[in-house]
C-alpha cells in the first residue's frame, strides 16, 4: 500500500485512470442491483421447478 511518493503523474493520465476506476465501479453497483433484482425471480424459478 505505502509507496515512495515518485514525481507526481501527470494531471491527464490521473484523471483518465480516475474516470476508469468510477466507471468500473459504476458498473459493479449496476451488475450488483441486477443481480438483487433477479435473485427473487430466479429463487421462485428454480423452486417451482
């Protein structure tokens, strides 16, 4: 986790890796609330079966 703090990096690069890590996360919490919605649905399903 502690790393030496180098130069800084470039305000461009860190906004790009920035803009990824909340798209990804966004992502994530998108799969996530899919995935509560289903589970009802697939529970019911698979207890009719």
């Amino acid at each position: 986790m502690f790393r030496l703090q180098q130069s800084q990096p470039d305000p461009a690069e860190e906004q790009k890796r920035v803009a990824a890590e909340v798209r990804n996360n966004f992502i994530m919490f998108g799969a996530l609330c899919i995935a509560i919605r289903l589970a009802p649905i697939v529970l019911q399903h698979l207890k009719n079966a």
